[in-house]
C-alpha cells in the first residue's frame, strides 16, 4: 500500500494514499486507532447492544434501535447499494476494512475497554450505514407528533401547536455563504456551526483525505467514509444544516393476533400479514430481556408491542382512541400500535453514492448533482467555489402525503395518508451579496412543520449585512456573539411589572432593565436574567392552565426529551409570555413572583459560574465539576443550550466551527469540543478546547512540509 499518515499541530491526520479506495482504507484505520471506544459504542448502539457492556441504564436506547429495525435497515440499503453503485459499496467495504484492521490497536490505547470489559467486535460493510442511521434516527423529532397527540387530548385541539418550536431534542446550526463581491480577497467564505448534543468524544473528526483523484479537508462523522455535511477540496467548499423537514411519519396501527401466534395490521385494503420476530437483548449485570419485533406495511411498530389486551373489547372496525394500547377488533383480540415510516426503511437508499461524489468536486454544480442523491437527513446546503459559483439549495427525501401527516400520528387503514411514489420537489435560492441557514422557517418552508426562532438567522443575517470586506478572521467573530434576542418578552414582561414590588425585587427588576442582552461567562446581569427566566418557567410550567400535561406521557423513556412538558414550556417562553392559555393577568403576577423569588435568595452568580458544559460520555465521568462555563444561550448566535428552570446546564452546543476561504484553503480554520484524538491522556485528547471555549479556530495547514509524518 501507498498510504501515508501525517498529524498537523493539533493532532489532525492528513492522509496519502494511491486511490480513493485505499484512502478510504487509510481514513477507516486512522479513525480506529484515534477513536476506537468511540466507533465500537456506535456499533453497538446501531445495533441495539449497548446495554450488554453499559448496563440496564441503555436497555431503552437498544430496545428502541431493535424494533425501529436500524442494522436490518442498514444491511437492506448497502445489499441495493452493491446492486446500484458497486464503486461506491467497494469504497465502503475499504473504509471498513480499515476499521477492522485498526481497532485492536486502538482499543489497546482506550482504558474504556479494560474498564467494561469489552473486546471489540468485528464491523461489517453495513456497518457505517447503520451507524448513520443511528446518529439520524431521531433527527426530524417525530416525537413531536406524540407531544401533539398529547397536547390535543388533553388541553384541546386548539392548542396542538402551541409549544411549537426548535426543542430539546431538536439538532440545529448555523450556517452562511458569503459571496466575493463582499470579501476582502474578492473570493467567497462559507462558514458555520452544527449544534449537537456535546459528546465525548466529539461527534465530527477533522481529517484530511488526498489521492490523486482529490484532495479534501473537513470533518468527517467518525464510523462513516468520507466527509458528508462540511468540506473543503480546494476549488469548492460546503456545509450544511438541518433543513427542519418533516420526513418521517407515525402511523396508528391496529394489529391482531393469529391462532399460530402471526400478527395482522388492518391496512387500506384490509388485514394484511406483519412480521414478526422475537430477539433478545443481553443486559450486563442483569437478565437477558426478550423483546417482540413487529414490521406492518407502513413500517416498524415502535410503541405498544407489549400492550396487546388479554380480553376482548368493543367492536368496530376502527380503534376509538389514539393512544397505544387501546381499541379492539371484531375477535376481540386486536391492539393498537405505533408504526414509524422513515424513507431509508421504504426505498432501501441511503444516499452514500454521494459521498465519494462529493470529494471529487470541483464546482458548486458538482456539489449541487451530488447532493441531487442525497437521502437523510434532510439538510440546507451552502456551497461556493472559486470560480464564482454559489449554491443554497435543501437536499433530501421528503415524501408527498396528506398535511395531517406532518401534524399528528395519522390512522393507517386511511388511504389518505399513503406516500406518493416520487418525493417532494427540493427548493432552491439565489444567493445575493450573502445567505444565510440556521433553521429558521425560509428555504425549507414548505418541507416543515416546526422551524427554530428567527433570532439566529436574523442576527447572522444583520452582523454580515454590516460590511463588504469579509475575511475569514472578521467571519470568526461572528461565532462569538452571544447577544440574546429572546430575552426581549420576557425583559417587556418585566418592565411592566413596577407596581406593587419590594424594594430588593424592584432592584433586581432596575439591573434587568438595565442589562446588555449579551449572554456572556462574566455577565452577572446575565446570570440574573437566568435566574429569573428560571423561577418564571417553573411557574408558567406549575400553572393549572397546563395540569393535565403535568402526568408523563405513555410513551417510551427515549421519546422523553420531546414530551416533557418542562422543557417544552421553557422553549416555548416567548410565546407563552404573550399567548397561550395562561390569562395575561397571571403571567404578569407569575414575572412579579419570579422577581420576588430571585431578589429573597443569594445573588445570582455570572453565568458561567451555573451555565457549565455537560458533554454526554458513554461511562460515567468521575470528575464532572471539571468542565468549564460557557458563554451564549439557545438562540444566540453562540448557541449553547440548558433547560431553563431546570438546569443551567449546557449539553447541547458547536460541535464543530469552520471558515472554508475559497481564496486560500490555508487561510480557513476549524475546531472541535476536544480534540483529534479519542484516547485519555492523549495530547490531543482535549487540547483544543481551550480554543473551542474562546470562539477561536485552529488553522487548516495543508502544506505537506509543515506536518508531521507518522512511522509505521
């Protein structure tokens, strides 16, 4: 082989190999010694198998991933990807031989192993398609159709979207394109930030990738070939956010059970057979726990398969209530369900024709025919290149139905709520001066039903709106702004709130008042603000207006973070400081109340003494009181994201920042979290989190004389 591997500064390899196909040998053996606790945690979680290692605390996550169908569906997409695109399934396969050819030595670097007992397993050619899957699943926040279902039963129908907006359990970014007409060099910069929940380690890998067919630097998804959502190839660089898409569907599905113990659905065209399986899932200190799997023609059963009533019920054709559990067929043995409708299970296709298309890219059209085959999820694309060439257009599948559809889970045995055979157009805009994506209703408007607040975008859109002479440093700072527009109900609430305080809460009310609006570590009037919006949720979230949402919903513990009605009040503040079933008369009073709450306790600290980083570790951290504060808040351009009125703490955050210049590739810089490497104790274990944590970026250096060549 002809592979070489060079470490820049930072620990981030660069690779040389002869063909792509060697590369991608070279990418999935690096990425195993680097990250080898990593990738074996997302094989297992792809796989339903976490709990065998980890412990009865992951048994709904595996659950969950066994009866959604992630690895059979993974396994269903390459076996069409080796029948439709064998170039691309090849690449795939080299890139997995290169995990497998790296993990032993890997794992011999990562304590983890020793320290759970586990021994790493073998990764299969599906394996990267089911790790992407995993990753995705949860991405278009179908639970969201539950909350509704919940929200509709038991507050009424006219509040179904109420809560709407970008929620806990939603991922989000930033992202823009600035044109050369508005750059210093006269050449475009892309530039942005995925928010994720924080991992550790990090959910993007900086890497380089060089053959003689291209050579590309971005970050790579580790456990996946290639570099997906953020790149840079020289001539032409992308980026991407989440386009907000609705594209996956929750069917109520009445089933019954046969005398040989099959299962049938009622469908359109009346009772159909279902599969049906059993598997076990082994628990590491604990009993093996077999679940029941169930496919109807819609999709996998995800909710309900263990409610099957032992005694018959009504008659009637079709179930009387919505929930899980309930209604009855003629026999009296029927049950109703809920079934998930995710393209990739449909259709058999992934999308990963594309990524290898992607790294040979050239032009923003190169981009632009790539992505024409991209599947999920569903994504806002930004591209420039240095001809000139701007791209701002969504790419994904987003299948045609009924609107309902998008709202609420929708009866199966209705034809009305089929998939049209071909998905929906994907929409497309000009880019003029700059453009930009940070998951606000725009572009993907008509794809979606639920978009994050404007305040991102429309804060990005004024800061780049300020100047013609852009350079990939001024670009950096915009990153940095942590002003917090969504702060400015509440604040309107509090300057209505004069009459009738103490004095100590009408000292706290003046210090509000008189605040920058910037979310910053040191700002005390920010972490006042905090403590207020806090004691302001926890009584919105506490007021009889909203009793009946306080009993947990009947659904799986994994749908918690869309379903929680904390949460969702604390995300849906400003709306509901100004609409919403809650009298205008006790929302004042409830503001009055807060400020008397904060102005009777200890002074509130600075905000980054409370609003700390929170990664989430597959083991336990022993030393949890290590992270540091953070600046920003959800909808500052910095966004960091804690539930207010509930914790100040941050799990959601950059999972990476980028500047691609297009005039010169050395001049673009990027940073991650923590660091290159996934190995404790390594150098590069978190060496890049002090910059993370001051909003600065490392530099891409890809002059080969400047890096460092690994022996062996």
């Amino acid at each position: 082989m002809s592979i070489e591997v060079y470490r820049d500064a930072w620990g981030v390899p660069h690779l040389r190999a002869g063909d792509p196909d060697e590369l991608a040998f070279a990418q999935g053996r690096v990425t195993a010694r680097d990250r080898a606790w990593q990738l074996e945690v997302e094989r297992h979680r792809a796989q339903g198998t976490t709990a065998a290692f980890l412990g009865a605390a992951e048994l709904g996550w595996d659950v969950f991933a066994r009866r959604v169908r992630l690895a059979d569906t993974a396994r269903l997409c390459f076996a069409r990807l080796e029948r439709t695109d064998a170039p691309t399934a090849a690449w795939v396969r080299a890139y997995v031989d290169g995990v497998n050819g790296g993990l032993a030595e890997g794992a011999r670097r990562a304590p983890e192993f020793a320290e759970t007992g586990l021994v790493p397993g073998r990764w299969e050619p599906w394996t990267p398609l089911a790790v992407w899957l995993s990753t995705h699943i949860l991405f278009a926040g179908f639970p969201t159709k539950l909350w509704r279902e919940e929200v509709a039963r038991r507050l009424g129908e006219e509040w179904t979207e109420l809560f709407a907006t970008d929620g806990p359990g939603t991922a989000g970014s930033n992202g823009w394109v600035v044109a050369g007409e508005r750059t210093a060099s006269g050449a475009a910069l892309v530039a942005g930030d995925p928010h994720r929940f924080i991992e550790a380690p990090g959910v993007y890998q900086q890497i380089r990738l060089a053959c003689p067919a291209y050579d590309v630097v971005g970050l790579a998804v580790p456990g996946v070939p290639g570099l997906a959502h953020f790149g840079h190839t020289g001539p032409v660089a992308w980026a991407i956010t989440n386009a907000m898409a609705d594209y996956q569907d929750v069917y109520r599905e009445r089933l019954r059970r046969l005398p040989d113990g099959g299962v049938e659905a009622l469908g359109p065209e009346g009772w159909r057979p279902a599969t049906v399986h059993a598997e076990t899932i082994e628990v590491a200190g604990g009993e093996p726990v077999v679940i029941e799997v169930i496919e109807t023609d819609r999709g996998p059963v995800i909710v309900g398969v263990e409610e099957e009533p032992g005694t018959g019920g009504p008659e009637g054709g079709a179930p009387e209530s919505g929930r899980p559990g309930e209604g009855h067929d003629r026999e009296g043995r029927g049950w109703e369900v809920l079934a998930l409708r995710y393209p990739p299970r449909v259709t058999g296709e992934l999308g990963f024709g594309v990524l290898p298309a992607l790294l040979r890219a050239r032009t923003v059209g190169d981009v632009d025919a790539a992505l024409d085959g991209w599947v999920e999820p569903v994504n806002v694309v930004q591209a420039a290149d240095t001809r000139g060439g701007l791209l701002h257009r969504v790419a994904g599948h987003v299948p045609v139905r009924d609107r309902l559809n998008s709202l609420r889970t929708v009866p199966a045995w209705d034809p009305a709520h089929a998939w049209a055979d071909a998905p929906a157009p994907l929409p497309r805009a000009e880019v003029r001066g700059h453009a930009v994506m940070a998951n606000a209703r725009g572009l993907a408007a008509p794809l979606g039903v639920e978009f994050a607040p404007p305040h991102r975008a429309d804060r990005i859109d004024a800061l780049l709106g300020a100047s013609a002479d852009w350079t990939p440093e001024a670009v950096t700072a915009v990153h940095r702004d942590t002003d917090n527009p969504s702060a400015a109900p509440l604040l309107a609430a509090v300057g209505r709130a004069e009459a009738g305080l103490s004095p100590a809460a009408s000292g706290v009310r003046e210090r509000l008042l008189a605040w920058d609006r910037r979310m910053d570590t040191e700002s005390t009037g920010a972490g006042l603000y905090a403590a207020v919006r806090g004691a302001v949720v926890r009584r919105l979230a506490g007021h009889e207006a909203f009793a009946a949402l306080r009993e947990p919903a009947p659904y799986p513990e994994v749908f918690r973070p869309w379903l929680a009605l904390g949460p969702r009040v604390a995300f849906a503040l400003e709306t509901l400081l100004t609409a919403g079933p809650v009298p205008a008369g006790d929302v004042d009073r409830i503001v009055r109340e807060a400020l008397e709450e904060v102005a009777a306790g200890e002074p509130p600290a600075a905000w980054g003494t409370t609003h700390r980083l929170a990664p989430w570790q597959a083991l336990p951290d022993p030393d949890d009181a290590r992270w540091p504060g953070l600046a920003g808040d959800h909808d500052c351009v910095l966004s960091t994201s804690s539930v207010p009125g509930w914790t100040d703490r941050s799990a959601r955050a950059s999972a990476a920042r980028y500047v691609w210049d297009l005039a010169d590739r050395e001049r673009s810089g990027w940073v991650v979290p923590f660091g290159a490497s996934g190995v404790p104790g390594d150098p590069h274990h978190q060496d890049q989190l002090p910059l993370w944590l001051r909003g600065e970026l490392a530099p891409v250096t890809t002059d080969w004389q400047y890096l460092t060549k690994e022996q062996g």
